[in-house]
C-alpha cells in the first residue's frame, strides 16, 4: 500500500473523532460508514487488580484503535527543536495522530526523565460544568498509567474541578492521548483536567500558578490538547489560522481568549499554555502546522469534507 493510500485508510476510520461536538451524524452512505467503525478492544482487563490504586477501578482509552496507533508510533519523528521542551499545543483529534506521535516522541528525547504529564484540554459537553478531573489510573493499552493523585486533588481543591471519570473517559480531548503517554513515558504518573467555555475568563491566570508549582515539585511535562479553526472551508481556515499563528506567537492572550471555534477549540488551554512558558523562562516557537484536508489528501468538495475542516498546530514552549 503507498502512503497517500495508507493516509486516505486512516482519515476514513478515523473521522468520527475529527469533530469537536457530540453531533457527528452525517446523512451520506459515506459518512454512516464512517460512523460504523468503532475502537478495536485491548486487554486492559489483564492488569492486576494490585497494580493501580485500592477501590479505583482504571479509566479506559475509549479511542484508541491499535492499528492505527501502531502505524503512528512507527513512523513518528522528532522535531528538531534548540532547548529544553517545556510543553506544547498538541493536537486531540487522532486523524492528526501522526502529529501526536512526533511530538511525544521529540519530548522523550529531549526530556527522558519527565515524571508527570500535565494534560489540560478542553470540555466539548461540559453539562453544565467549569472543569473536571480524575483520581482514578488510567488502563492503556501497554499497562496501567498512574495518577498524579496530589496533583489531581489540587486541581479539586484549588479550581474547584469536579471529579467525573464519566466526563474524562467519554471526552476525547485527553482520553485520546493517555496511549501516546504511556507509550513515550512508562514510567510517568499523569494529570488531566478539562476546561469548558463557561470556565471563568481569567482561569489561565490561577491555573499557570498552580501549573508552575507543580514544576517545582515534579520533572513535569505540560500538554495543552487544543484543536485549531473548526467547520470551515480551506481559504477561511486558511485566514483564521494565520490570525492564531500571529497572536500566539506575540503571546496575545487578551486577543486569544476572545477566539472561538473558528480559531481553536479552547482559547483558555492555550492562554495558560503562553502565560506557563513565560513563567517558565521560555519562548513560543511553531513547530508544526496541518489540517484535516492535507493530511487526508482527500480532493475540495469531498463529502467527507462535508462539515468543514478541521486545522492543527504544535506551538511548543522551549526554554
């Protein structure tokens, strides 16, 4: 198989987790294919009750498809990057997983020793919640991923997070990355939390001092999971992501937080992401950029392009 053709395979089955709303229901033959596949089982259910915490029964990885994820880790290449990684814009939709695997693979060599991964993401059904996290392990496909308990529990305490393993394994904003964690750090603890569009205009400004504390405590590894321009034809997300290129890297948060679905999925993620790394000591570069249509390499007025497309940056902080 060429590559174009291997590319074309993985935009099909993985299209029904390229949208950012619950409502992915398409009314083409196409598109009820498309909404057939669903995650290929592992076996989570072989990890010893022993290895995760007491009465916590491990999350699952609702969206991982090990076909797929093992073509991503196969291929995966380090970006070349002068510095130290702090932590990244890093993309959540899994048609963007080769994107996913590069940067993983860029943090475990540059930072071998990180022990904790910070996921901040954003809440695509929030139900009326600000934020959520989890104290509960993870069950990836390669062993049990442990929670940063202490962590976690700040996020409850200091943000006022409600805890919703309902939320967090249902949301592929994080769920969909825990694979790729475990993978690249094995022996790393992680702690996700997601932020919805109600959360309070001025979170990241709270939550970079939290973030910052964690980085005293711990060799962290911080990971905000944001999507870039939504539903939008090429020549507009073309314009819009020229607008995020810009703000981001002058660090424009007063611009930023007032972006909506056009721009990114979660301005709050990517506000604390740019007050982080100044508060690191660190600098803004890009290092990658793509969208749903070049990666899938399918033609304009495909109807799997139907809804828009989807656009992906990996902004890192480097100090």
């Amino acid at each position: 198989m060429s590559r174009k053709s291997l590319i074309l395979v993985i935009f099909v089955l993985l299209w029904p987790l390229a949208g950012c709303t619950s409502n992915t229901q398409g009314s083409s033959a196409i598109m009820d294919n498309m909404l057939s596949v669903t995650a290929e089982p592992y076996a989570a259910a072989e990890i010893a009750e022993t290895d995760y915490q007491v009465g916590k029964v491990p999350l699952s990885c609702n969206f991982h498809i090990q076909r797929e994820f093992d073509v991503f880790i196969s291929q995966a290449q380090p970006y070349d990057i002068d510095g130290e990684l702090l932590g990244a814009t890093v993309p959540h939709h899994l048609l963007a997983g080769s994107m996913i695997a590069n940067f993983f693979a860029t943090a475990a060599a540059n930072r071998p020793g990180i022990e904790t991964v910070i996921i901040i993401a954003p809440m695509h059904d929030s139900k009326g919640m600000k934020m959520c996290t989890t104290l509960a392990d993870w069950a990836a496909p390669t062993g049990i991923l442990p929670n940063e308990r202490g962590f976690s529990e700040i996020f409850i305490s200091g943000l006022k997070a409600v805890e919703d393993d309902i939320m967090m394994t249902s949301d592929h904003s994080a769920a969909a990355l825990i694979p790729f964690v475990k993978h690249y750090f094995p022996g790393a603890a992680v702690a996700t939390l997601l932020i919805s569009s109600h959360a309070d205009i001025n979170i990241h400004e709270q939550l970079a001092d939290i973030l910052m504390r964690f980085s005293v405590e711990k060799n962290c590894l911080f990971v905000f999971s944001v999507d870039f321009s939504h539903y939008l034809n090429p020549g507009q997300t073309a314009l819009r992501d020229m607008e995020t290129r810009e703000a981001v890297l002058a660090g424009d948060t007063n611009r930023i937080m007032f972006m909506n679905d056009a721009n990114m999925d979660s301005p709050r993620a990517v506000c604390t992401f740019l007050l982080l790394t100044g508060k690191l000591g660190g600098e803004v570069v890009e290092l990658d950029h793509a969208d749903s249509l070049i990666i899938s390499q399918l033609p304009p007025g495909h109807p799997g392009l139907d809804e828009g497309l989807t656009s992906y940056f990996l902004f890192a902080g480097v100090k």
